[in-house]
C-alpha cells in the first residue's frame, strides 16, 4: 500500500544525487583538488554512512521506521544545499559528510520493503529501491547537464547543487504526508529486548548465520569494486576520451536506463526463474569480466560492451544482494541486519576510493578496473558453494507457510 510512496520518496532525493554526482569530481578540482584528493569526496561520505548506516538500522527497529526515514531525509536536502554554498574543497568535505550521515534512508527504506513484503516478491520490492537509483541516475545527470550552462570552460556548480536540494526538500514533503509505520509496536518491542543484550553477543548471533557472513562479504566487495569505477569514472573518461561534464551525464543517463528496466520491470520475473542465489552470482560474474573490459576500451565499442555489462550487473546485484540480506535476517532484526550490511558496503566506499586513487594518480589510469576485476572474481570463487546451496525465496516461503 505504501510502496509507491516510499519509492517516490526516494526517488526525489535520488534525483538529486544524480544530479551532483556527475559534477562532484569537477567542482572539487575547481577549487584545486587532484585526483586523490577527489576521492576523498566519497571518502568522507563513506565514513560517516558507515557508522550511521547501522546506528539508524538500529534505531529504527527500537522505535520505528517513519521517523528516522523522514529525519535521514531532511539531512539530505540540507546536504545538498550545503554542497552548493560550498566556497572551498574542505566545506564540500563537511557537506558531503553530512550526505553521508543522511544515506542511512536506503538501509530504512530496504526496511519498510522488508516489512510490507512476502519472500518471494521481496527481491522485487527491493527492486523498486534500485529502479528509484536507475531512474535518478537517469534524469539526475540529464539535468544536472542542462543546469550548468552550455559553456564548458565555465560551467555553473551551484544551481544544480540547489535544485538537488529543493527535490530532496520535495521528497521529503511527500514521505511526510504519505509514509506510515510499517513497524508493529510488537516488533519495535522485541528489538528493544535484543538491543539490551550486549552489542558482541548480537553481532555474534547475527553473524552465526553462514549466509550473512558470506552475503555482508558481498556487500563489501561490490561496494569496493564500484566505488573505484563510480568515484574515478569522471576522471578516467576525461583523459581517456577528453569528456566533459555534459558527456558524463548522457553516459549515466544510459547506466540508469538500464537500471530502471532491469530493477523496474525485470528483477522480479527473472527471480521467480532462476532465484536470488544464480542471479547473485550473475551479477559478480558481469561486474567483474566488465571491468577487465574497461582495459581494451580504447575503441569506443568496447567501452560500450563494458559499461553496458557493468550496469547489468550492478542491476542485479543490488536488489538481489538485499532481499538475500533481509530473508537471512532474525525477527526484530531486519533493521539492524541490513544496516550492518550497508556499513559493511559503506567500509568499501572507503577503502575503495583511496586504493584506487593512489593507483590513479600513482601508476596507471586503467589499474583501478584491473584490481577491481580480479578482486570479483576472486570472491566469486569463494562465494559460489555458499550460495548454491541456499535455496531460493520461492523455496523459504513454501517452507515458512
């Protein structure tokens, strides 16, 4: 019932990401920062979602969903808002530290979809989480292009920056009027009892689950490997092809169609085949043959095939790998399970932003894909076992029935 008004929430505020994301590595060397220190951006973002991304999981199994959702949201406008104020590389660190206090909303709002679903459609619902992502990572940079000028040398950082705000500031709005607890006060009050335990002895039981050790590992090596590619790719297509910020923003509007289709339409369907554990290890498959693509991607073709086959497998890692999260979470613990796995994910955008910097600026502009890559496929063949031997949603809630 609340479904739509949870993924237009979300979507409004997304749509400002969009916007920002492609104009961030640019705006940050406007005001003299290298390659390196650019990563520091999604560094500093890293930092703080990883601390606030299980303390809201937390809260929000105590005492509720809706009001940490809307909280996460207000900060994220203010965020954005700052980030346009900004008049030096170290405000746009402060501003992008509160974003990263803010992003705890995904952990919530992969929380509510938890809650208001079955087994066998959550997969589906968390891909309208992701479909949210492709749709701002879609119109976002489309508008993000329009808004800074037609004047490559002098583009205008700001009002992109604000209109983000007013989107985020929109969503905001409608999740006020519209979002409603998905929470029972029964649950809120198990979670309360657990939360008492000692904080080792939950993080002990939460981990006793061979399937969310293994899945929490895949959060963090996804986010590792794309962080890299997602924090540089600005960079890396302007000494590779001379782009501007207005080609950047037509290639992720590309990278975002995809993702609307696979995560609106697809994701859904293609679980009821094959189930969340194949489509797991599909997607690890894609992201890290895309990403020893990128190295041959002199001709612009082959640049086509492994930006395509990326979005692909980021389309299906994402929802798959938080419905496979949240099914192995315990009662009164959804919250804090999927928060625990996107600190785990922010902990990547950490370190991956930093290792692939150094190499960057250090080695090799293509060195960053060929680490990443290896570093997939590398888990895949640590994963596989593990996760064949799941069974799928299907399988669970025939079982739970």
């Amino acid at each position: 019932m609340f479904m739509p008004a949870v993924f237009l929430s979300v979507f409004m505020d997304l749509v400002g990401f969009g916007i920002i994301l492609p104009l961030l590595p640019f705006y940050a060397e406007h005001y003299g920062a290298s390659a390196f220190m650019v990563t520091w951006l999604a560094t500093i973002f890293s930092i703080f979602q990883l601390t606030f991304s299980f303390i809201w999981g937390r809260v929000s199994d105590r005492w509720g969903r809706r009001p940490v959702f809307l909280g996460c949201l207000l900060l994220s406008a203010g965020a954005y808002f700052w980030t346009g104020l900004a008049e030096s590389f170290l405000v746009l660190i402060f501003a992008r530290a509160l974003s990263g206090v803010a992003s705890g909303k995904i952990s919530v709002a992969q929380a509510i979809m938890a809650d208001m679903t079955t087994p066998e459609t959550r997969a589906k619902a968390m891909g309208f989480i992701g479909a949210a992502f492709g749709l701002g990572f879609t119109l976002g940079p489309a508008i993000s292009g329009f808004l800074m000028g037609d004047d490559p040398a002098n583009p205008d950082f700001k009002t992109p920056m604000f209109v983000a705000g007013g989107l985020s500031l929109l969503g905001f709005a409608l999740a006020f009027f519209t979002v409603r607890e998905t929470l029972s006060e029964e649950d809120r009050s198990a979670a309360r009892k657990i939360t008492r335990l000692p904080l080792a002895s939950q993080l002990a039981d939460i981990f006793s689950a061979r399937a969310v050790f293994w899945l929490v590992g895949s959060f963090f090596v996804v986010s590792f490997v794309f962080s890299q590619v997602e924090t540089l790719f600005p960079l890396w297509t302007e000494r590779q092809y001379d782009w501007t910020p207005k080609h950047l923003s037509y290639c992720f509007a590309y990278i975002g169609i995809i993702l609307v289709i696979i995560q609106g339409r697809m994701i859904g369907p293609m679980t009821a085949r094959f189930g969340e554990p194949k489509l797991l290890l599909a997607g690890l498959t894609l992201l890290g043959a895309s990403l020893f693509v990128f190295t041959f991607a002199a001709d612009f073709r082959i640049f086509i095939v492994a930006i395509t086959l990326m979005s692909i497998g980021i389309a299906i890692l994402n929802p798959t790998q938080s419905a496979m999260i949240s099914l192995a979470a315990a009662k009164g613990q959804q919250g804090t399970t999927l928060g625990i796995a996107n600190t785990f994910a922010g902990l990547g955008r950490i370190l991956g932003p930093l290792w692939g910097g150094a190499f960057f600026d250090f080695v090799d502009y293509d060195i960053p894909f060929l680490i990443g890559g290896t570093v997939t496929l590398v888990f895949l063949t640590m994963v596989t076992r593990t996760a064949l031997s799941l069974p799928p949603s299907s399988v669970r809630a025939d079982k739970s029935s």
